[in-house]
C-alpha cells in the first residue's frame, strides 16, 4: 500500500508574472510615440488617454497600468528628453563645436514635432507648475551638458579664460537660436545665419 507521501510529486506551476513584470517594452515605446503625435496633432488640453491609445494600437488599459493619468504620461515622456541629449561636439575648435551644435539643434527643431509641441508645452507650463519643471529639465539639462562639454574643451584649448561664468555661457549660446525657432517661430534659418551665430557666440565668450 502507498501513501500519498509516496506518490511522486508533480512540479509545482509557476505564476505568471504580474503588473511591471508583464509590461511589454515595445507596447511602453510605441506609446511614448504616440504621446508626441498626440500632443502635435491637438495640444496637451485636448490630447486624452483614448486617443494615445488609439494611436498606439493598444486598449486604454495598457496605458494605465504605466501611467495613471495623462499628466504622469506627458512629465515622464518629457522628462525622458532629457536624459537622452545631444552628443557634445568635438571639431577642434570653438567657434566649430559651436556651428555643428547650431546645426543639430536647429534641424531637431525645425522637426514638425518639435515646432508644434514645445509652444504648446511652453504654454501649458504657465498653468502647471509639474509641466514647467518637466519641461524646464527636458529643455535646460541637455543643453546645459552640451554648452559646458564645449566651454570644457575650449577652456583646455586656451580659447576662452578658466573659470568662466556656465550659467551666463549657457544663455549665450542656446538663447539666440531657441528664440528664433521657438518664440518668434521663425520659418527657415537664413543662409549663413549659422555661421555668424557661432562666430558671435564665440567672440563673446571669449569676453567673459
């Protein structure tokens, strides 16, 4: 006679992940996608959960269970801008990692994307202060990087003195072009406006 103990024992079935563990990276990135398209086709105000989802190809549900409201979904989206930057550029030169950065940034701006939602962003900025410090370190991180990597190198080079104010550097070389393409939303950059931009910025901070 056999007991129950004797009985050979069947592996125990494993449970299937749950929450976090289940969450598909493709789903996550094709509606962070969507999220950008949302915003420049109707504004952050009118941009719902629906209509993310709906353009994702997911069900709404799967948005949820990422995030749990629309502005959760666009601070982490945008948060997400700044960790991804801007290489800092290395030409040799000052006045060179100053023009081929001006040209990265203006044609990443000029994008219909870009041109449509950092206005929209800035505006909504004015009503929530989450927004604003989302969209402040999306903004202001990345460049800050980048403008210090080339005050870095220009300094060992001998080309601007040690020591010289980042903060000020910063406004010196993202505020011209930002203002152009974004406040002013100029439609092209004119032929050879690039040039004379990094040869001024250059010469003014080789002044402070």
């Amino acid at each position: 006679m056999t007991t129950n103990a004797d009985q050979p024992k069947t592996p125990a079935r494993r449970r299937a992940p749950a929450g976090a563990a289940v969450l598909r990276e493709d789903v996550t990135e094709a509606i962070r996608a969507a999220v950008f398209e949302e915003l420049a086709a109707v504004g952050y105000a009118r941009m719902s959960i629906e209509g993310i989802a709906r353009r994702a190809g997911v069900g709404k549900t799967a948005v949820y269970r990422r995030w749990r409201s629309k502005l959760h979904l666009v601070l982490d989206v945008v948060s997400a801008v700044a960790v991804m930057g801007l290489p800092v550029p290395d030409t040799g030169s000052l006045q060179g990692d100053l023009r081929l950065l001006y040209e990265v940034t203006a044609r990443a701006l000029r994008h219909p994307l870009a041109s449509q939602i950092l206005p929209d962003l800035q505006a909504e900025a004015a009503r929530s202060p989450e927004i604003a410090e989302a969209v402040q370190k999306a903004l202001r991180d990345g460049q800050a990087s980048v403008a210090s990597g080339i005050v870095m190198a220009a300094e060992k080079r001998g080309e601007v003195r040690p020591g010289i104010d980042e903060e000020l550097a910063l406004d010196l070389i993202s505020g011209p072009l930002y203002w152009r393409s974004v406040v002013i939303r100029s439609p092209k950059v004119p032929k050879g406006y690039l040039d004379a931009l990094s040869r001024a910025t250059a010469h003014a901070l080789k002044a402070l």
